[in-house]
C-alpha cells in the first residue's frame, strides 16, 4: 500500500511539472511572435492550493481597461452583500386635498442604474411606471396640479473621471451615472450615408424621445473603406447636440450609442407622459432640478425657475428598488457596463462614507481592499470603477492576488457566477480551438482598449478539488498588431493556461 501511495504522489508530481513545462514552453514560443513585438505584457497563473504554474513580469503594472470591474465587482459584493438594491423614491411638496395634489412630485433617484436599461435584468420601463403609479393610487392621488421632477440631487451630480478622454465622454460608454439615471444616460441616434460621398449623413434621434434637444449634426459621407468616424458632441449647459465626421459610403445604418446630458428631466417627461396616458392629468408637465437648485421646467433657462423644495419639505409617498446587486454586477461583468461599474462603485462610497463622489469611493474600495488584506499604497493606482481611464495602473500579480482572496470569501462561488465563460458576451469568440467541456470551466473577464488587452479569473478543475482551481492574469499593452495577429496569440495563452 505504502508503495502504491508513492507511485500515486510520485505521479501527481510528474504531471504538475509536465502541466508546468508545458505552459512555462508555450510562453517562451509567443515571446518571440511579431505581434508581441515591442508590447509590454505579463501573466502569472497559479493554483488555489499555491503551486505557480508560470509567471512573466507578474510584477509589472500596466493598465488594465475592463479588468478593473473585476476589483469593483468584488469589493462591492465584500461590503454591500448580494441582496443591496439601489431605491428610487417618490415624494411631494404641497398637500394632497381631494385626490389632488396641490404641489410637485417629486422623482427621488437613489442611484439605480438599470432605470429603464435595457440590461436584461432590468425592469422594464413600462413596468417600473405601473409600480411608480401604483404608489400615487394608493396615495389617492387623482391629478396633480403642479409639475412632474426628476430629482438627482442626492449623489452630487453626474461628474465623470477626471481621467476619461474628452472623446469618450461624448459616447454611451463614457456616461457618468448620478442620483438619477434613464437609458444608462444614453442617446441612440440612427446612422444613414448618404449614396454619394460628401453629402450629409442622415442622423435620426431613436431613443430616448427627446423633443427638448436642437441638433446641428454636421457630418457627411466619406469615402468607401473609411469606416465610421463619427462624433459626437453636447452642450453642458443647454440642449445642443451635434454629430459630426464622416460615415462612409460603404456602411450599412447603425445605431450610435452616444450619451445624453439630461437624464432627469428625460426620466420626468417619460413619467409625465406615462401618467397622462393613463388618465393622471397633470398641470405643468415636468422639469428637472438645475444645479442651482432651482426648477428647470424650460431647457433653455439655465438658472431661472422657483427654488426646488428640499428633502424635508416633501412627503416620501413610497419607492422602488432595483434587481439585487448580484444580478446588476452579472449583467456588469458580461457586457463589461462601464456604467453598471461606476454606479455600484458610487454606491460603495455611498455606503460607506455618505458620499457618492469618486473621490469617497475610491476610498471606500481602498478601504474595502484593506480589510481583506491586501496593501494598495504603491501597488496599484485606481482612478476609476469601470477602467476607462489609462491612469489605472495594476499588474498581473495584484489581480492574482484579489481574485485569490475573494476565493476565501463566503460570496466566492456568487462572485466567480459574475464573470462570463468563453462564448458568452465579450468573451463570444474567445478560445474557439478549445474543447467545450473546457471552456465550460473558465470563467474570465476580458478588458481591451487600443493598445490593450487584459484577461483574468478562473479556471476550475475537472477533478472538483477547490485548491486545483487555476488563478490567473494575462495583461498585454502597448501592442500595435491588428487583432487578426493579436487574437490567435492570447488563445494559444489563454488555452494553455486552462488546460492545466
């Protein structure tokens, strides 16, 4: 027997070096492939149980895209749990006399970021208002006299990363969430080149309907094989909008996701018109609340307007609140949702400090990464939760190490659910050489941007020994090779580390 054992131990040994050197051959031979060359990159795979299968300038800090919503998933679902909703609330000013009320009401946001999404697990538009309306029929409100507003006062505003590109804060992916969202803030236009190059682009408002917007788009049709390089751009202040550059004559339409400035008065017109449709007439239709506090009913009048009433001169009728957080971080993982991200990173700070300044979450993500004891000052940079800023700074070693100790947790096997599987949302063609019952197996979030591409998460065995499960982190930057010469590559990898 006691030989037996030693054959066995002497075996596993075997295989683990052999599953090693394989790994260990498959990263010298893509060192010296083109489209690596002159790319910084790095990746470091280990078991849960402590063997290293390979490491590669694991130490080295590079920026890290979409990768960094696996921080922000963990760190949120650590502090605020898997059941933590966000809540909408609405309220009044004035009094209600006879089924009338004489006075505002008021749409309270609470930073719910699937407010009309059409992220899967949101709730659906039409259903949310039936709730929202329901709360005004148990209230016995028949008509309201005065106006409909969307109030986004109690995060702060909608300020974005100081770090984000001025290009990116035009479209849907650089969208700020505040107190009060609709559509994840954003503005779908439909596309059209024109048949001859040079003429004007036709550029259509779909969705949100936004009749309080002047658009002055001014882009034309470009040459065939220019593809699309359109932009877009929005007045801060006023509802100015303008799609710009050139769409080439050889596109098919498309709809362009770009962001839209003024959720809170979109979310009050879209309730107005809700409740007028379903017999709730209302008086003075809807505003928003301007950041001078004061009611802007007229897109036009940026400070004009009556003082909006503060939290303690209305009456909370009731609210609503969103799916649970474990399925909003789901949809945030799968579809890599920069907006879902900064939400629940605002919520974070929100929630631990009162605040839901990026400057308070950030520290309450430190503060967070600290409790599971993992050191941040001079490891790692954080500027953002969704990892649109290339100020974020984190090496393969770090993630290894977060994702390690969020295996440890109690949420692990909720945590690890979040993350996509090869063939799943921006994993959808990843891997595609690689066995099904592998790839069943990995569970990954990718991160790209140009120059970028990032991947980490899990592999879990076959054999179902916890410690046999494979953390890892390949990051690579700096990398000009089209993604033809780039893909195949990071699946040689990517396979190599799974199949150990």
């Amino acid at each position: 027997m006691k030989r037996i054992l030693l054959l066995l131990a002497a075996l596993t040994i075997g295989t683990t070096a052999l599953a090693q050197s394989s790994l260990k051959t498959t990263i010298r031979q893509v060192q010296g492939d083109a489209a690596l060359r002159g790319a910084t990159w790095g990746v470091l795979a280990v078991r849960l149980g402590g063997d290293t299968l390979a490491a590669y300038n694991a130490e080295r800090r590079m920026v890290p895209a979409s990768n960094v919503k696996v921080i922000t998933a963990g760190t949120a679902l650590h502090a605020l749990g898997a059941d933590y909703r966000f809540k909408t609330d609405l309220a009044y000013s004035g009094k209600i006399v006879g089924g009338v009320l004489q006075g505002d009401l008021y749409i309270v946001g609470g930073g719910d970021p699937t407010t009309a999404s059409k992220a899967d697990c949101a709730t659906p538009k039409e259903q949310l208002f039936a709730q929202w309306k329901q709360i005004l029929d148990e209230a016995g409100i028949r008509s309201i006299e005065g106006t409909i507003i969307g109030d986004g006062r109690g995060w702060g505003g909608r300020v974005p990363c100081k770090d984000w590109s001025g290009e990116d804060l035009a479209f849907y992916y650089g969208a700020a969430p505040g107190a009060l969202n609709f559509y994840e803030n954003a503005q779908d236009f439909t596309v059209t080149p024109s048949d001859t190059v040079g003429r004007p682009v036709q550029v259509t408002p779909f969705f949100p309907d936004s009749p309080w917007m002047i658009f002055n788009h001014a882009a034309v049709t470009g040459d065939r094989g220019s593809g699309d390089q359109l932009m877009y751009s929005v007045a801060e202040a006023g509802p100015f909008g303008r799609m710009y550059g050139k769409f080439a004559v050889d596109r098919k339409s498309k709809v362009e996701e770009c962001v839209n400035q003024f959720p809170e008065y979109t979310c009050a017109y879209y309730f107005h018109n809700y409740l007028v449709g379903n017999g709730i007439p209302v008086g003075n239709a809807f505003a928003e609340i301007s950041p001078y506090g004061l009611i802007r009913r007229d897109m036009f009048l940026y400070d004009d307007g009556e003082p909006a009433a503060t939290m303690r001169e209305m009456t909370r009728l009731g609210g609503t609140q969103s799916p649970p957080l474990i399925q909003i971080l789901g949809e945030m993982m799968k579809r890599s949702d920069n907006f879902f991200a900064e939400a629940v990173l605002k919520a974070l700070g929100q929630d631990t400090y009162g605040r839901a300044g990026l400057d308070s979450a950030l520290l309450a993500e430190k503060r967070v990464l600290g409790q599971l004891g993992l050191k941040t000052d001079g490891v790692i940079q954080l500027r953002d939760g969704s990892g649109l800023a290339r100020t974020n700074y984190v090496s393969p070693a770090f993630f290894v190490q977060f994702l390690r100790t969020m295996a440890r947790q109690p949420e692990y096997r909720d945590y690890r659910l979040t993350f996509p599987q090869p063939g799943q949302g921006t994993l959808v063609s990843r891997m595609p050489k690689a066995d099904a019952s592998l790839k069943k197996r990995v569970y990954m979030k990718s991160g790209s941007m140009n120059g970028v591409r990032c991947f980490c998460g899990y592999v879990t065995p076959a054999d179902g020994r916890n410690e046999n499960t494979i953390v890892f982190s390949l990051m690579i930057n700096n990398a000009t090779a089209t993604s033809a010469a780039l893909n195949p590559v990071i699946d040689q990898l990517l396979q190599a580390i799974a199949s150990q």
